[in-house]
C-alpha cells in the first residue's frame, strides 16, 4: 500500500457514490489476461478451456442486453508467448458473432526494446491478417491494438527487475500500433502505481523504469506529447468487509473464485468514479480477470457472473436514470477519446470513435486453413 495510499486519502473527497438523480452511463468492460496453458494443463485441456468458453458464454449470457440492446462482450488479451492456432480458430467465430474481441498480453522476462518491437508487430501481423482481429485507426487504417502486461510489470516497473526489462516499453507498444493499456490496478502487487483510478496519458522516460507511475489524467490538460493512454480499473478499501476483525478488505477489480461479483462490490467500483471530466455523466468501470482456468471459469461461467447483469438489469428497471453499456477495450478507449474531445452525442454513436472494428469474419475450417468474410461486423 505504501505506493498509493497516500493518493489514495488525498483523493478522499472525489470518491462518490453516483446518486442516478439524472441519466448516468455506466461503460463496463471486461479485459481477461485469457491464459490457456496457465498452470501448463497440456494441450487438451488447454483447449478444453476455451472450448468452455465458446460453449458456455452465448448461452449464459445472451438473455441481456444493455440500453443499446447490446449482449455482454468480453475482451480476450490473449498472450502471444502462447500462440495456439487452435485457441484462436475456436474464439474467431464467438467474436465474429458479436460477443468480444481479441487484443494482445504479454509475459516476457529480460527482453530488450529491439526483440519486443519484432514480436509485438509480428503478433499484431498475425491476429490482424490470419484472424480479421484487431481494429484499425479511422484516419490512418492502421491496424491498432490494446495491451496487457503479464504479472503487471509494464514498463520494468518490477522492484527486481523480473518479467520485462525493457526501460522504453510505453515507447515501443505506441510506435508499434498501442493506443492504450489496460493492465492496472495490479495491487497488492509492488508493481501497482502512485496514480489510481484514473484514465490518463503516461510519458515514457527510457533511462528508468516505472515511467507510468504518474500522468496527466485525461481531460484534465492537452494530451502529452509521445504519450500513452492508460485505462485503471477501481482501486478501493471495502470496510464492509473486514480481514481478522478489523482491516478494510482489498478490492482491486478482480474477478475470480475468491472475488465474485457481487451488488455490494458493484457500487464500490461506482464510488471509484473513474471518468473523463467533460463527460461526468459517464462512468468507465474495467474489471480484470484470469478467465481461462478451471477456478475462474466457475465464477464468470456461473451464477455469480449472471447475477450481476441481472443486477445491472433490476437497477436500470428501478430507475431509468441508472443506464448501462456493454463495451470492449477498443469501444472504452474510443468512448475515452470522445469524452475528452467534448463529444456530446450518445454512447451508441461514439463506439467506434477513433479506432474502427476489427474489419472481417474469420471462420476456421477443418483440415481446409481459413476462410475470411469479407463483411463488416
């Protein structure tokens, strides 16, 4: 705690709960570290698990839609030190439905600047030409994409040095195609920066670690030059639930088996309010999970996932100003751009803001390769 607690207090007054007397939108995006081959099951079971996926989440899920009408989407970083075919032939056609997108992690452990440019650009090949995944900008049609950084230590930021290496990471992902990072909080890791919740535009210094630590909060001021976008999800003290009696618990927007979701967590990730000052009527709440495994497929496959979008549905029945929107990574930094650029106009329309869909369909057939449609999603 000793890296933001003191933000923390500071920041005391800022934290609210949204009272819903006027329309406000709740932005909720999922972003799953999706990890297979997490605890090395082997190949079978690895694909069993996103078979479960594939499976089980239309079903689950396809009963709610949000005020757009939209069902659940979930965004799948899925690590590309882990490239399976397989994996990615099964999610092609539940994201081509409308169900999520696939963006990029990474785990990686004494690198340099130069290997990680080479394996980012030609991952980011792979997803965009093999699989129609990934988007691309409007202005530009470059392909872009979202990141997360395995066991948190973007930029180096590990008190030892472990899991990266690379000084100019923030540097290498914006010139590579990275329009945001979605990794934090990562509390009680010691990677977890000063800055919490919050969206706001990093500055890279390559001749030291940690350069996202602090930033400029986005809409607060001009858009730093060389800067880098990213997206916090609530970092907060529950003192509903105590540890041994008498400490706050943690809550980090965590999803999994020993965090379900739950309406009591729910109104702690609005009390964070994380949002764009020209918008306060919206609120952008990105949960993180390790959705892949067994221990956390049982609560986002289950009925603990399910009940909060029954939540989210009873809420918004009981007062119409309580609004809420389904939204990936790419669709949440799009909605993060608009705000900051005063857009007035509806969620609905300012989805696709700055970064356009990933462009096709991509259906995997057996012992054939794979078959691209054309068509817009």
């Amino acid at each position: 705690m000793q890296n933001w607690i003191v933000p923390y207090v500071l920041e005391t007054r800022r934290r609210r709960k949204p009272t819903f007397d006027h329309p406000m939108h709740l932005l909720l995006c999922v972003a799953d570290h999706f990890e297979p081959h997490y605890g090395r099951p082997g190949v079978e079971r690895s694909r069993q698990r996103v078979e479960e996926w594939v499976e089980k989440y239309p079903r689950l899920f396809g009963e709610f839609r949000d005020n757009d009408g939209r069902r659940p989407r979930h965004t799948f970083f899925y690590p590309m030190e882990q490239y399976d075919t397989c994996h990615l032939d099964s999610l092609a056609p539940l994201c081509a439905d409308g169900w999520g997108e696939v963006e990029l992690q990474l785990h990686h452990d004494n690198d340099t600047s130069e290997n990680l440019r080479r394996s980012l650009l030609e991952f980011k090949r792979r997803l965009s030409e093999d699989y129609g995944f990934l988007g691309r900008r409007r202005d530009s049609n470059e392909v872009a994409y979202a990141f997360v950084h395995g066991n948190w230590c973007l930029d180096n930021s590990a008190p030892d040095g472990r899991w990266c290496g690379v000084n100019d990471e923030l540097t290498v992902l914006r010139e590579t195609g990275c329009y945001a990072d979605f990794t934090f909080p990562s509390a009680p890791s010691l990677t977890q920066t000063r800055q919490i919740n919050s969206i706001y535009y990093a500055c890279d210094d390559p001749r030291k670690p940690k350069s996202h630590d602090r930033g400029v909060r986005v809409g607060s001021a001009p858009q730093p030059r060389d800067s880098l976008m990213l997206i916090q999800g609530p970092l907060m003290l529950d003192w509903a639930g105590k540890k041994w009696g008498f400490l706050p618990i943690l809550e980090n927007s965590c999803i999994q088996l020993t965090q379900p979701p739950s309406p009591r967590r729910l109104d702690l990730w609005l009390k964070a309010r994380i949002q764009v000052p020209s918008r306060p009527d919206w609120l952008f709440l990105k949960l993180y999970t390790h959705g892949a495994h067994e221990e956390a497929q049982a609560v986002l496959l289950g009925d603990a996932t399910v009940n909060l979008h029954r939540t989210l549905a009873e809420r918004r029945e009981r007062n119409a100003n309580f609004c809420f929107h389904y939204v990936t990574a790419r669709e949440m930094y799009n909605l993060v751009r608009a705000a900051e650029s005063g857009w007035k106009g509806s969620v609905a329309d300012a989805r696709d803001f700055e970064i356009l869909p990933p462009p096709a369909k991509v259906i995997p057939a057996l012992n054939a390769g794979r078959v691209a449609i054309g068509s817009q999603r």
